[in-house]
C-alpha cells in the first residue's frame, strides 16, 4: 500500500520525503490556507511540494461549476507534471473529472462517503477516489466499512481507479486500509510517525544498548 502524507507543510513534508517514508502527498484547500497563512501564495507552496516529492501531489479545485474547475484544474496540472486535479465529488466534479482524464489529467475525486459516490467516480475514469474515514466514524457511520464495500466494488468490474484512504486518524486506520487492500492511505504527519512506534521496541533497544554498555571500552567500538 502507498502512503502518502496529508498536508502541506513543507518542514514535514521534506523530513518525510528524506526519510523515504512516502510515496505522495495530498493537500485540500484548507490545508494549503493553512501552510499559506494569510500571506503566502499557494501557488507557490505547491511547486515546492512538487519539488521535495518525486510522486503524485494533490491540488485541489475551489470552483464550483464546471467550467471553472476545468480551468482552474489545467493551471494547477501546469505547475508540475506530478500534479494530480482534486475535485470534489458532485455532478460538477464528475463532469471536470471526464473532461480532465480525455486531456490526459490524472483526478482524485474527493469527499466520498458513499459506495454508490465511489461507483460513479470510477465511470467517470478518477484516478484515485478518497474515501473520508474519520469524518464517517466521526458521525456513527463504519467508515473502514465503506472502504470494503468501494475495493469490493472496484474488484467486481476491474476498475482501475485506485482507492485512497483518506481522513485518516490512528495508526489502526492504516492497519484496516492495508488488510482490506486499498492502494493508498493518505495520513497526517502525526499518525506517520505513530505507525513507527511501540514500546517494546524501545525497551528493547534501551536493553541491548545497556548490556553493551556494560563492555569494557576497548571492545565496544565496532
Ligand atoms: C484528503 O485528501 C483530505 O485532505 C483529508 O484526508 C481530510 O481529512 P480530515 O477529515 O482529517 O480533514
């Protein structure tokens, strides 16, 4: 399973990319205001995430019908060539994700809760369709459940649409998405480095380097 980091912070996304430990990254709007903060051009922001990442990035529209996304989805696919189009998924999106997929643009179809969302994504030929889990279980509703109902679906008509785990919140998340097959998990930089952890794990060390500790000088060099 690919992991990639959602954000846009570029301090975590470098820390990230130069320990190997992601294959992407996907931004939303809030996000990226966020990494601007009030005075930086997203733009900008963006180029430099397509810089720092040798993968796929996604840059997500802020229009509302579709003759704005596709416009707004071309200047963002100009800024790098691993820029992936986000567009949200309503009827709007789903005519932007078809137009953009006949240019060669590859989409991720955002804000999906639904198996039957998650079916028309994939008719329109999205790239990567993103599953909101924590958002669902936030309001009550299994959210790892849609996420086996969406690879179900996928593997009954040999979609290719690739499904993207995303609003991830625990380490456990990731877990469930890469049991049920999914092919990406978008996480926070808080839950990459959770995933790294366990307390056995640094007892053990802290065991093995005592011991050695315990040598004298002259053979503890190796
Ligand atoms: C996905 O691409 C979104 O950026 C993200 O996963 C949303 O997560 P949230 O529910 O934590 O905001």
């Amino acid at each position: 399973m690919k992991i990639f980091l959602d954000t846009a912070d570029l301090a975590e996304i470098r820390r990230a990319a130069e320990a190997g430990l992601i294959d992407g990254i996907t931004t939303n709007p809030s996000l990226l205001a966020k990494a601007a903060g009030g005075e930086g051009d997203p733009r900008d922001i963006l180029a430099e995430i397509c810089r720092a990442v040798d993968g796929p990035i996604s840059a997500e529209v802020v229009a509302t019908d579709t003759a704005e996304m596709v416009r707004e989805g071309r200047k963002l696919a100009e800024i790098a060539d691993n820029v992936v189009v986000k567009v949200p998924l309503v009827e709007a999106g789903l005519r932007a994700c078809r137009q953009f997929r006949s240019e060669g643009i590859k989409v991720n179809v955002t804000l999906c809760f639904s198996p039957t969302q998650a079916l028309l994504a994939a008719k329109a030929g999205a790239t990567y369709i993103s599953p909101f889990v924590g958002r669902l279980d936030d309001i009550g509703s299994g959210g790892m459940e849609l996420i086996a109902q969406i690879v179900q679906i996928y593997e009954n008509y040999d979609f290719t649409t690739e499904v993207l785990v995303a609003s991830v919140r625990s380490p456990q998340h990731v877990a469930d998405a890469a049991l049920l097959g999914a092919d990406v998990a978008t996480i926070p930089p808080k839950v990459l480095y959770q995933l790294l952890q366990h307390p056995l794990t640094d007892r053990g060390l802290d065991a093995f380097l005592s011991d050695w500790a315990k040598l004298p000088e002259s053979q503890r060099a190796i």
